[in-house]
C-alpha cells in the first residue's frame, strides 16, 4: 500500500498526467473532510481507495510503468547505499 501512495504522489507530480485526472486523489481528501458527500453505508477506506484506484485506472500505463521503474532503481539505490563499507586500500 505504502508503494502505491509513492506511486500516486509521483504521479501527482508528473506533468504528463491530464489535470483532470489529478483532480481524483484531491476528491478522496474532500470526502474525508465531507464524509456524507456520498450517501449511504460507504467506509471512508472504501471510497477513498475507489478514488485512488479510479486514478491510476486513467493514467496511461505507460506512465506508470516508467514510474513503477524509477521507483524500484530508487529501492536498490538505497539499499545499495546502505551495505556500502567504507575502508582503505593498502598496497604492499
């Protein structure tokens, strides 16, 4: 869940995606504010999910296979950068 909210404020970002679907994850944030937006016996997960999925539903899926890629080369970056053991070479 946490890589695809990455995901979604990556694309956010990405001046490629249509500003009107932008407009769908801004929609879920005004119905936690206005929960009785849409009547009935919705959870508020439900609804926001919905929005969200609906969301990456419309990005083309071009976009967001270059940013699932970009997202996976910044992973092992960091992980690389993580086992990376600072030493000295010595020469006899």
């Amino acid at each position: 869940m946490v890589k695809q909210l990455q995901l979604i404020f990556r694309l956010m970002r990405d001046k490629r995606v249509h500003p009107f679907i932008k407009v769908l994850p801004f929609l879920s944030l005004i119905y936690l504010i206005y929960p009785d937006f849409i009547p009935g016996p919705f959870d508020d997960a439900v609804v926001i999910t919905l929005f969200l999925q609906f969301f990456l539903i419309l990005v083309p899926d071009d976009l967001i296979e270059e940013h699932k890629f970009d997202q996976e080369i910044e992973e092992h970056k960091t992980t690389d950068e993580d086992n990376i053991i600072e030493g000295e070479f010595w020469e006899e």
